[in-house]
C-alpha cells in the first residue's frame, strides 16, 4: 500500500512542522471524521457501485471492436481524471502504436476549445469509426456543449442522422442539464454522475470509468484499491490515516510558517497526470473566499506541478533558495518497469563519468530524487514523500481515494466547503451573459 513518509519534516528547525503543534492537530481526526460523514458527499461510496461497474463493462462489451478512435468531450473534473488515467496506465505512445499492439481504441482528451486542436483533431480520426464520450456533470458546461453540437453536426454529416446517434454517449447528472434529454430523445446511452459527487471527485465514476473500461484498463481493480484507501481514510487512529496526515502537514505548515504552496513531485512519467488532476483538486477545493459559517476569509493552497527529474533542471533551484513558501510532495515508485535498464559499464568510457557504469535507470531516478530530497533538506525546504510499489490499477486507486480524503480533511481543518466552485461558477454565467 500507499505510504507516506515525513520525519524530515520534525528535524527542520524554523522551518519545517513543530511537532507539538502537529500533534495537537492529531487530536481533531475523530471529530472530522463525524463532520464529514455528515456532509453527504459521495465520493468515498462511489467505489461500491457494482451496478455500475456492471453497466459499463456491458457496455464496453458491445462497442468493443467497432471504434477506432474515443474522444472525450468535457474539461477541468471530466477530463484530467481521464487523462491521469491513460497516462498512468497505458503504455506513454498510446495513441502511436500500431493498432495490433494496441487492441482498443485511441483516446483524445479534448479539454480545451481552441479551434486549432478541433480542426486538427478532425484531421486525425475518422468519423466513422469515432465514438464521442460527452462527460458533464451539470450537463450545460458552455465549452463541453458547444464541442458536443459540433461534433454531433458534423457527424450527421458524415453518417447520416440515425447512424450518428450511434456515436455519442453521454456522462452526466441524473436528472440536470441537457444531455438526459437528448439522450432520451435519441436513444444515446447514458451513464450517471450521483448527485453527491462533483467534478474534480469524480474520476471514480462513469467519468473515468468509462473511457479506462473502453481502453481495457481493469476498473474492478481500481476500485478495489480505491475501497483499500477508504478503509484508511475512515481510520480513527492517527497513525493509520495518510490521507489526515497529508492534510495535517499542509495545514500546519501554512498556519506556522507560511507555506502556502504544494508542489506535486512525482518521479514517474506516468504520474505527470496524476499531478495535474491533482492540481486541480487542491486548487478548486481549498481556494475559498468564506468559511462554512460565512466568515469573509481568503483561503487557498496553490499547487504546483513538478515531474521528478524533469523539474530538477527547472524548478528546483526555485525550491532551494526561492521563498519559503513551498512544501514538496514527493511521489516516489519502487518498480517503475517490469525489466531494468541498465547503463552498459563498457560504455562509459570517461573516468569522470565512471559513477554511472553499471547503472540502472531506476536506481539513478532513486538515487535523485533522494539527492534533490537531501538538498532541500539543507536548505531547510519542507518535503515529504509518498512511495507506493508500482503503477497499477490498485495503486491508482489507492491514490485517488487518499488524495481526495486529505482534501474533505483540509475543508475541514479550514472550515470551508471544499465541495463547491463559486468561482468557477461565476465565469460561467459571464460567458452565457456575453454571448446572450
Ligand atoms: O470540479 C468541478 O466541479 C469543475 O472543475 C467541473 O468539473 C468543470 O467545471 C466541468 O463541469 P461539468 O462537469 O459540469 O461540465
């Protein structure tokens, strides 16, 4: 399982975690574990949702073979979860490989709608063979919806109006918004999105479901390590409840000494996603302008994404000597590929490189993550470090639920709703006022 790691944090003298402080927050776990329950949200159940799962599976069943290509239409909550899980679980040139290799369709997230990307989407799929997922929660997003119209025109176009109806499916709430009505209409299946679960918490729902049981990925799987963390999350001791601990070090850190910034620092390609989906979690939750009770406030911890080694050549010359306003969240896997890969003694032919004969690639992205871990240490940088074994469909999951819990914990911690957007919102209701 998941484990995180953050002694580093007590030995750091003015800078880091003041262990009594710390263990005082320790003493809140129980009571925010009522409150929480208490809130109603539903992204911790959603992993018990075996109708569901049977749903989609079904359905994934019946397409199989008859498309070439997936494009999902949704963004910010529908899209980076689908992303973060064909980055994390499919092989980094997907969309590249031949397609006997491949065996399931590409994916195309099309979270955006700058025209350019539309156009040259158009360019590389074939209608035909083309399935459209329309993901969205409240089923009105404008840039979902306008993409949805295109798209759904253009396919009229290019198969005729009752075979274009066989290309669309849709992601969306139980009953709002316009899509349950099209697809009442027109017979387009319709997967739900509960009620209780917003956006950015629902990766676990048909928004990633669906697309990873079309891309072959294991869903039961994921759930099950999604079900493992829970467990975790629910933990009343302490010791046991990562997805607390994580929430505690980010709370004490900004109350103590001014740390108001996450860096999420996986050092695994395959994690660059999971660091965006991230970014977007901790940002749209904890940014809040009023506490529960309706105090002004001005709350918020931005994230910042990193990728281990990458960002060492970058960005962390800014975490060692810039302000000190930034926690490191380390992201680290013991097994990053099935073979190791190894630097051949033979070639490395000069003395001053002579460190690297022999070498595997893993042992090197081990061997820097703790060299970068060690500098900031004595620059005295906050860091901490989740290790979990490998890349999985149960280590995926696992990771979801913690990160989402340690967020219901950090609402809590601050008093605020970390379930809802009112700033998202309110750009939306602009873009219809201008355009009306
Ligand atoms: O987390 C959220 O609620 C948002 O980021 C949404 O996911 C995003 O605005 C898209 O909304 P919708 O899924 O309703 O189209």
């Amino acid at each position: 399982m998941v484990q995180l790691r953050y002694e580093h944090l007590f030995q750091l003298k003015n800078y880091g975690v003041p262990r009594v402080r710390f263990e005082s927050e320790a003493a809140k776990l129980p009571r925010f574990l009522e409150l929480i329950r208490g809130r109603g949200q539903g992204f911790y159940d959603l992993p018990d949702d075996t109708r569901g799962v049977a749903e989609i599976l079904e359905y994934a069943h019946k397409v199989r073979g008859k498309f070439d290509h997936i494009v999902v239409l949704g963004i910010g909550g529908s899209a980076l979860g689908v992303s973060c899980l064909m980055q994390a679980l499919k092989h980094p040139f997907w969309n590249v490989l031949p397609k006997r290799a491949r065996k399931h369709p590409q994916l195309f997230v099309l979270d955006n709608i700058d025209p350019s990307v539309i156009a040259q989407l158009e360019e590389t799929i074939s209608y035909k063979k083309t399935l459209f997922i329309v993901a969205t929660k409240s089923g009105t997003t404008p840039e979902t919806m306008g993409q949805y119209y295109y798209f759904r025109a253009k396919m009229e176009r290019e198969a005729g109006k009752i075979v274009a109806k066989k290309h669309f499916v849709f992601v969306t709430d139980a009953v709002r918004g316009v899509l349950r009505g099209i697809a009442a209409k027109d017979g387009i299946p319709c997967f739900m999105i509960p009620d209780n679960v917003g956006g950015r918490f629902s990766v676990l729902s048909p928004v990633g479901l669906l697309p990873a049981a079309l891309l072959g990925i294991d869903i039961k799987k994921l759930l099950g390590g999604a079900r493992a963390m829970r467990d975790v999350f629910f933990e009343k001791r302490f010791v046991r409840n990562i997805p607390f601990q994580l929430a505690a070090i980010q709370y004490v850190l900004q109350q103590e000494r001014d740390v108001t910034m996450t860096v999420m620092m996986p050092y695994a390609s395959a994690f660059s996603g999971l660091a965006d989906w991230y970014c977007q979690l901790l940002a749209e939750s904890i940014g809040k302008s009023e506490t529960r009770g309706g105090k002004k406030v001005s709350i918020g911890l931005t994230p910042i994404k990193a990728l281990g080694v990458t960002d060492q050549h970058s960005q962390v010359q800014l975490y060692t000597e810039g302000p000190r306003d930034k926690f490191i969240l380390f992201l680290e896997v013991a097994a990053l590929y099935k073979k190791q890969l190894v630097i051949p003694s033979a070639a490395v032919s000069d003395p001053s490189m002579a460190y690297l004969k022999g070498v595997t690639f893993q042992e090197l992205m081990s061997v820097e993550k703790r060299a970068t871990e060690q500098a900031l240490f004595e620059y005295g940088r906050p860091t901490a470090t989740l290790s979990v074994p490998r890349i999985d469909e149960e280590v995926l999951g696992e990771l979801f639920m913690l990160f989402e819990g340690s967020i219901a914990f950090l609402g809590e911690f601050y008093d605020i709703n970390a379930f809802d957007q009112p700033g998202v919102e309110l750009g939306k209701i602009y873009t219809k006022k201008m355009l009306s």
